[in-house]
C-alpha cells in the first residue's frame, strides 16, 4: 500500500510526496513465511520553471528489511537533480546533473570467440609463443582483416553491491551577440567556449554508508571509475576563415573484471588551425601532445607509460563543394617511460579525396607511407600499441569505399582495404554491403 500527496502544477511547478509499504511471502522449508518487507520514500519536484531556468529533483529512498532469511537491512538511494540556466541574454549556458544510484555490477569473467574475419573487435597475438590463447594477449584490431575474435561475458553469480554517483557539467559561453559592438567586445565575440565535465564513480556498498561525494580522491573500495574533462576554446568557430580551436582533454577509467582491476589516464592538449585561400585551397594544420597510461593488477607485461607528440599538416583543393584532393603529412613521437623504455619515431606522407555526384554517388580515398624508426621488442603488448599494428621500416596503406544509392530504400557500398610492410606480404581485404530502409 503507499499515498502520494502533492502541490502544483505537474506541468509546470510542482512537489509530490509519496510512501510505499510492501512485504513479501515465500516458501520457506515447506510454509509461507515472511521473506521481506520495504518501506520506500519518494519526492518528486520542479521547483524552478522559467524560459531560462529549470530545477527538478526526483529521489528514492528505501529501507529493505530481510525478515526471515539474515535479519539484515539494506537501504538504497536513487536520486537525479538537474538544474540548467542561461545568464545575460544566453552569453553564458550551464547544465548541472547529479545522479545517484543504489544496485549491484558482476565480477565479470570472459573469453573470446573466433568469429569470420571483419566480423570481430579483438586480435589475437601470441607474445609468449605457447599456441595458447591467453586473455591478457588479446588487442583492439587496428584492421578490419584482424578482426577475428568478439568478447563475450560469462555467467556469473558474484555479484557486488554498489552505490554510485555521477555528475555531470556542461558550461558554454557565447559571446557571439556582441558581433556588431565596437572595442572590447567585438573583439571577444570572435570567441567561444565550451566545458564538459562528468564525474562517475561506483564504490562498495556495505551497508547504509552512502558516499554522496563525487570528487572524494580516496580509492578505497572503488569499482568503477569513469572521469572525463573537456575544454574547447574557438576563434572563428564554424568559419574557415584564420580559424583555430584549442582543447584540453583529460580521461581516467577503472574497471572490475575477474582478472583484477586495470585503470587508464589519457592526457592531451590539442591545436587545429583552417584557413581557406580564395575558396579553393583550405590549409589546416593540427598539433597535440599524447599522454596515455594503463596499469593492470595482475598483467605488469601491459602497463605502459606513453608520452609523446603529433604534428599534422594538410592542404586541401576544392573543385567543387563536393569534390576535393588532400595531401597530408603527420609526425609523430612516442616513447614508454617506464618497463624497457620502448620510443618511436613515424613519418606518414599521404594523398586522399572525397568526391560526391548529384546522382547519389559518393567515393573517397587514401593512401599512406609510413617510415617507422621503433626501437624496443614490437611484439609486445606496448609496442603493439605505440606502431598501431604496422611494422617497424616502411608501410603502404590504401583503402577505396564507393557509396551507391540504387533506389530510395536500398543503397550499396564497396570497402577495399589494403596494406604493406617490409617483412609481410601485401593484404588485400574488401567487402560488400547492401543494404534496405524500411
């Protein structure tokens, strides 16, 4: 039995308060006994309501009591309050969520399945050469001809109970609106900006300690960890006219598998610069630093500390606003600052076009050279990840896809792929998909 009571508008600004009673009954060495009983407590709201602001909350609380089997309780909180608003005429636009949440995550175990190639996710490399497929062995396939295993999850019956919150940020200014002012803020409404932020961490639950805290730094009894950070600073944003575009990016994950914990921090500071020059040449130039790190509980042969940067010039000619011709160069360095401090050096020269007909036809493609200077063991965990699959010395990569709309329901595409290096033959992988929208 329960009774909701509120005030207000449901539509508009309101505030409803609500309380469930339940008990459950279950067979019990051959009688019906009381297993449980819950007693649940609900406010749902909307407090603020206007064209530029907006507050809502709705919360869960529940006390659930195991009258019979341990004589234990257990509560658990499931809340979400968000709150948005725009200050002096939209210059400034901000989202705020925060969410909690009381249940349970698997102590996951699992194995990979060979699957036709191009199907899969996962490569399989054989580090210590035993013939044996080990989990700790198994990549992300850079291409789609060593894509040959998927991950599957096993069934499980180890299951940890959990509390988590999330917040969530999101903070824009635009000062676009002064475009037509003079002096200080004509000059800022060439600008714009936009920060997200999100915050999402799964502890062990162990009785009514409900860690409310999204930025608490301890580590203790956490299993889940999702933390990300972007900031994006434009000039010019949406122009191709001396525009730039700085951004900061920062991640952290933790996951629990059975095989034990593994954590990754990734870092960068990216730069992009596009010009167009008397409508058909675009001129674009990007640059970023590369900081990523793992660290696996129980494999030390995968953790890897990579620093290093990227430089990326390309030119551009625009036949037309739907046909262009690239030409692209990229640097890129990288080196493992700890295990056997593995370093690379790759200098990639391509070409690429894009060109898109009237009669709903679209082709595009590319084509690579790679010169990899790798010093270290490259069948490794590490060095797989720093080469990107290829091989140390020179590599040849290409690839064609021709889109085909043969009627309004059904279109056709073609991918061929291909690639070289000095010590392996040349591997061609192509596909056809036909596919219908109903």
């Amino acid at each position: 039995y329960g009774f909701f009571t509120g005030r207000g508008d449901s539509t508009k600004v309101f505030v409803e308060l609500g309380y469930l009673k339940r008990t459950n009954d279950s067979l019990q060495n051959g009688f019906i006994q009381r297993v449980n009983s819950s007693q649940t407590y609900i406010l749902k709201s909307k407090l603020i309501q206007t064209n530029k602001s907006e507050l809502s909350a709705f919360i869960n609380y529940r006390i659930l009591d195991f009258t019979a089997i341990s004589k234990r309780k257990e509560s658990s909180l499931n809340s979400r309050i968000v709150y948005s608003d725009r200050f002096f005429n939209r210059l400034i636009q901000s989202t705020t969520v925060y969410e909690t949440n009381s249940g349970s995550i698997p102590q996951q175990e699992f194995t990979f399945l060979e699957v036709p190639v191009g199907q899969g996710v996962y490569t399989w490399n054989d580090y210590n050469a035993n013939g044996i497929q080990e989990l700790q062995e198994f990549e992300i396939a850079p291409f789609i001809d060593q894509a040959k295993y998927i991950r599957i999850f096993l069934p499980n019956r180890i299951y940890i109970r959990t509390h988590q919150n999330k917040f969530s940020q999101s903070l824009t200014i635009n000062p676009n609106q002064w475009q037509n002012e003079t002096g200080i803020k004509k000059l800022l409404s060439y600008f714009y900006n936009q920060t997200s932020f999100l915050m999402d961490r799964k502890t062990k639950n162990e009785g009514d300690n409900f860690e409310l805290n999204p930025f608490n730094s301890s580590k203790e009894n956490v299993l889940g960890l999702n933390s990300s950070f972007k900031n994006s600073l434009f000039y010019n944003r949406g122009k191709q006219n001396q525009s730039i575009t700085y951004t900061y990016l920062q991640n952290q994950t933790k996951n629990l598998l059975s095989i034990g914990s593994q954590d990754a921090d990734n870092r960068s500071h990216q730069l992009q610069y596009t010009h167009l020059y008397q409508k058909s040449w675009l001129f674009n130039f990007f640059t970023k630093t590369i900081q990523t790190a793992i660290e696996s509980e129980n494999f030390p042969e995968k953790n890897f500390e990579i620093n290093g940067y990227q430089l990326a010039p390309k030119i551009s000619y625009l036949f037309s606003k739907n046909t262009s011709w690239d030409v692209f160069y990229e640097l890129q360095n990288k080196e493992n600052q700890i295990g056997n401090s593995e370093s690379l050096l790759q200098n990639r020269l391509g070409t690429s076009f894009s060109y898109s007909s009237d009669k709903k036809f679209t082709m595009n493609g590319e084509f690579s050279f790679y010169q990899n200077e790798f010093s270290g063991n490259e069948f490794s965990s590490v060095g797989f990840q720093m080469l990107e699959g290829l091989q140390t010395g020179q590599n040849l990569t290409w690839r064609l896809l021709l889109q085909k709309n043969l009627t309004q329901y059904l279109d056709i595409n073609l991918n061929y792929q291909g690639r070289k290096s000095e010590t392996s033959q040349t591997i061609h992988t192509g596909n056809v998909q036909l596919r219908a929208f109903f």
